[in-house]
C-alpha cells in the first residue's frame, strides 16, 4: 500500500496544492488576527465579547479552516480519483496487475492525508504565530495558559481529521456521477451544514466527538461503497 500511495504522487502533481496551502496559511493567519481586534474596533458592541476569549477565536478559526480544507480534499479527489475513472482512463488504470480495490484504497489515502497533515500545519503554524505576538504585543484580553495550548492542539487534530472525512464523504457523491462539479458542491453543502451544527454548539468538545465518530463512520460506508463500485466497474 505504502508503495502504491507513493506511485500517486510521483503521478500527481501536488505543486498547485502546497500553493494552495501556502496561501491558505496566509489567510488563515490574517483571520485570527481579525477577530482578535474586533472588540477594539466596535467595543460597544455586545456580541463583541465573545472574541475576547482565545478558545472562541481558535474554535471559529478551525472551524473556517475545516470548511476551506474540506472543499479543498473535495477538489484534490476529484483530481486524483474522479477523473482517472472517466473516460479511457479507467482503461489504463485497470490494466494494472494490481487489484482495483487497492488502487482506489491508495489514492484515497494520499487525499486523506494530504489533507489533514496540511491542515495540521496550517492551523499549528498558524495559532503558533498567533499565540507568540500575542504574549508580546496582544490584541486579546484573554490569557495565554497551557490548557489553552492543549485544547488547541486536540481540537486542531479534530478538525483536520474531519476535513478529510468530508473530503471521503464529497468524494462518494461525486463518484456516482463522475463529476468534478458534483463532488465539489457536495463539499459545500456538507461543510456548510455541519458547521452550522458545530457554531450553534458552541465548541462543545462533547459535540464535536459525536460529530467526528459520525463522520468517521460515514466516511467508513463511503469508502465502502466506493470500493464496491469500483470492483464491479465494466469498461
């Protein structure tokens, strides 16, 4: 399997990606930044309040984050799997002497990596800068601590796990129809839903494990499916 995902990204170029990620990063970074100076800018304001803490501006950071990298893995999959099951394509791929399942197994691996461990250090190099010129110059009244530290870590692992089992989930729908179109719209439709559930939650951390574990066995049945469809593929 190692050696399969290995042969996806010598196939696939992931140049326009990091690209993508760099630029990300940026805007990622700039959004903290912003919410943490909007009590300053209209302190009167009473919803203000909510951005003066740390762990509501890193919640609905990740949370942008997890719907920017969603749509991303979404992109990425119809990249590196859609399109190499339409038209002659498949052709070729099927005429590996290597069991179809396998194939699919490895590029849906290097799209789910891919987007986690990018969104990893997305968000880690980004709450990282953010946090140091805070303690030296901060925008935030909130304090810095090492159970903030810890929180972000766990919630920035949650939510980069969940950008890529969005990624599976969009992938599934887009699969039936072999469109790049389908697959990307389902991201956002998904993405938008259930960030809706996450901010009305408040960042419950209870919440959010239900919200993985059922995403993750969703992603599982997609996965599933998918191999399924595969399997029983006639070119």
């Amino acid at each position: 399997m190692n050696k399969l995902t290995w042969l996806e990204l010598k196939r696939n170029s992931l140049k326009p990606y990091h690209t993508a990620v760099g630029i990300i990063s940026v805007v990622i970074l700039s959004f903290l930044y912003l919410l943490a100076a909007i009590p300053r800018m209209d302190a009167a304001d009473a919803d203000s309040d909510m951005f003066r803490s740390y762990d509501f501006i890193a919640g609905l950071d990740n949370i942008v984050s997890m719907a920017i990298f969603s749509i991303m893995s979404a992109a990425m999959a119809s990249k590196f799997i859609v399109d190499e099951y339409t038209g002659k394509r498949v052709i070729l791929l099927f005429s590996y002497p290597i069991d179809r399942k396998k194939i699919l197994d490895a590029k849906i691996i290097t799209v789910f990596s891919y987007t986690v461990i990018s969104m990893l250090l997305c968000n880690g190099i980004s709450l990282t800068i953010f946090f140091v010129t805070e303690s030296l110059f901060p925008l935030c009244l909130d304090t810095i601590d090492i159970g903030l530290i810890l929180n972000c870590v766990w919630s920035v692992l949650c939510y980069s796990v969940s950008a890529g089992l969005l990624g599976i989930i969009s992938l599934w729908f887009g699969f039936r129809k072999k469109s790049t179109i389908v697959t990307i719209v389902s991201a956002c439709i998904v993405v938008s839903a259930l960030c809706q559930v996450i901010a009305m939650t408040l960042f419950t951390r209870f919440v959010l494990i239900i919200i993985l574990a059922v995403l993750f066995l969703t992603a599982m049945l997609a996965w599933t499916g998918l191999r399924y469809q595969v399997k029983n593929m006639e070119v």
